[in-house]
C-alpha cells in the first residue's frame, strides 16, 4: 500500500508541470513607409523611408512578465532589422514594479510631424538607452544603467553610466512629467544633463494641447558650460468637422556651433486646419515658417504651404498625401535657391 501511494504521488508530481498554465505570449507591431519628391530647378528628386517595429510580450505568471522589441527603420525601401533590448518585469503590487534588462528613455516627443520621431528629434530629450535596473512606483520612474547608445562606446568598449528619472503627476485629465537624465562619460569634462517638464492638457471634446520645456547641456563641469533652452506649445482643437493642429517652437541657444539642441532649427511655426469630408477623409491645409538654421543671424527662412489629404480606411489603417510650395525668403539664398519648389509626398501606417 505504502508502495502504491508513494508511486501515486511520484506520478502526480511528475506530471503537474503539464497541466499547469502556459505563458501568455502576443506580440503587437507597426509599419510606415512613405515617398517624397522634391521639385528643384525642374529636376524632381525622390526619397524613401520604412518604419517596421515588432515588440514581443510574454506573460509568465501574475507577478512576471518579459518583453523584448525589434525595428527595421531608416532611410530607403530596406533597412536591416535591430534587436532594441528586452526586459525582465516583477510586478509587486497593482502601482510598483521591477525591472532589468534594456531600457529607452525620451521626453518631451514633439507632435508635430516632420519631427514626431523621438529617435532623432525631441522638445525635452531624444531617445537614450540603457542597460539596467528600473523601478516603477505610483507614478515615480527610476532607471540606472550603462549606457548603449552609440556615443557611448568605441572600439575599446562602452563608458557611460546612465541615471533617469522622471514621475507623473495626473491632475484630473491631465498629465504633468517633469524629468532629470544624468550621462556620465567618465571623464573630467564630458557629462550630460538633459531635464525638464511635459504636460498634456485636456479640454473634454473640445482637445487638447501639449507643453514642453527642455534644458539641454554637455561638458558640465566647463567654467561656463554651454546651456539651451526649448521650448513648445502644440495644441489640438475640435469643433466638430473642424480640427486645428498647430505648434510653436523657439530655442534659445548659448553656442550655435556647438549646441546640443536636437532639432535642426532654432524656432518654428506650424498651423493645419482640417475640415472631415467624411467618416473616413479629411482634407487639411497646412502653413508652416521653418528657420532653417540655428543661428539667428542666418537669414534662410522659408514658408511652406499646401494642401495635405487623409483617409482612416480602419482604427489600424490609415493613408496621407501631400504637396507644397516651398517659398525661400531669407537674404542668403543665391542662384537658383531662391527660387520657390514644390514637394509632394504620401505615406501608409499600419499598427496590429
């Protein structure tokens, strides 16, 4: 008897692995791709973007979960795929969780969207990564690591350490986020500070509209370290068929030559009222004023203006096409620079 129940028992451990529940696993994506052409001197010139990013989750139990992301994105019809990192998450109540592995952090993303890419452009601070230890609690984020972006490493290896935090503060329907991003390079001069605050205001049906500020400053431990100062507002407005998007950026710079501002422009305008023509499409009319330049004193200012087309096929589908005038009006234009061209353009986005 004794025999029989401790084979009972051998045979009932042996086979509870297969009854218990298996990981959960999903996996969610996006894709962009689009066609511009430029108009110059009679001559049209074409280029290409691709955007294709997979993120991968994995639910183990209630309290451990995992995720790990690949993108293909950059210029022409083909770029190659990337590992962008993976993380390992402990989850310790509903409002606090831990995390290792591999971390992205910006702030401050812009909404306009010729710079809506928070790899290359950012109001606050464009894309760092780590990799780390995070803590997420009621709000507070706090990551540290070593960093990995390319800056961060030679030949010989990588030198930076890496600290993030940021928190945010819900007031009612909106949302405040101030932020602090320390890059230690580990010499006696180079380190990094990037800081500041977004908020995300609503208005009911009426929109919305965000505010951002970023201080920006490398080698700060210089008598007099170089600092610049961004700022944004972009709101989003409904009235009913009629929408508005618009944004105002301006940067204030010490040292135009050797900035670390991450926009390619010290101040800009932008204004798109849209009108639905249905459910489904939407015409809108976009007039923008581009600097051009960092420096102030540079004088090659332009408009651009022109109608841009909309159609939302689903929730997860959607078309956009465009054309401008592309109207020079600074003084150091020459030739046929100053000559006004026209530029044209479509693009597809798809998430699953």
């Amino acid at each position: 008897m004794k025999k029989t129940i401790e084979m009972v028992l051998a045979t009932a451990l042996a086979a509870s692995p297969l009854f218990a529940e298996a990981p959960k696993f999903s996996v969610a994506g996006e894709v962009e791709f689009e066609a511009n052409a430029q108009n110059v001197s009679g001559t049209w010139y074409h280029d290409y973007s691709s955007t294709f990013n997979l993120l991968f989750a994995i639910q183990f139990t209630d309290k451990w979960s995992a995720e790990a992301a690949i993108s293909a994105d950059g210029d022409g019809t083909a770029p190659g795929f990337a590992y962008d990192g993976a993380f390992v998450q402990y989850l310790l109540s509903e409002k606090v969780a831990f995390k290792v592995g591999d971390f992205t952090y910006a702030e401050g993303a812009f909404r306009y969207y010729n710079y809506d890419d928070p790899a290359d452009y950012a109001i606050g601070m464009v894309e760092r990564g780590i990799r780390g230890f995070e803590v997420n609690a009621y709000g507070l984020v706090v990551g540290l690591g070593l960093g990995t972006d390319a800056d961060d490493c030679s030949e010989e290896g990588c030198t930076t350490y890496d600290a993030h935090i940021a928190y945010d503060l819900a007031l009612g329907e909106h949302t405040i986020r101030p932020f602090f991003n320390y890059k230690s390079y580990q010499t006696e001069s180079h380190n990094s500070l990037r800081a500041g605050v977004t908020a995300n205001l609503v208005f009911g049906s009426f929109g919305s509209a965000q505010l951002a500020y970023g201080l920006k400053s490398d080698y700060l431990t210089e008598d007099e370290p170089k600092m610049t100062h961004a700022f944004a507002v972009e709101p989003e407005l409904n009235f009913g068929k009629v929408s508005l998007k618009a944004t105002a950026f301006y940067a204030i710079i010490d040292d135009e030559s050797a900035t670390d501002l991450e926009v390619p422009e010290y101040m800009f305008f932008y204004v798109e009222p849209s009108f639905g023509i249905t459910d489904k499409f939407a015409l809108g009319i976009q007039g923008e004023y581009h600097t051009m330049a960092l420096d102030s004193d540079a004088s090659l200012a332009q408009i651009w203006a022109g109608p841009k087309a909309y159609y939302t096929a689903t929730e997860n589908l959607g078309f956009d096409a465009y054309v401008r005038a592309c109207i020079p009006l600074g003084d150091d234009y020459e030739g046929d620079n100053k000559d006004v061209s026209v530029g044209a353009g479509a693009s597809v986005a798809m998430s699953f």
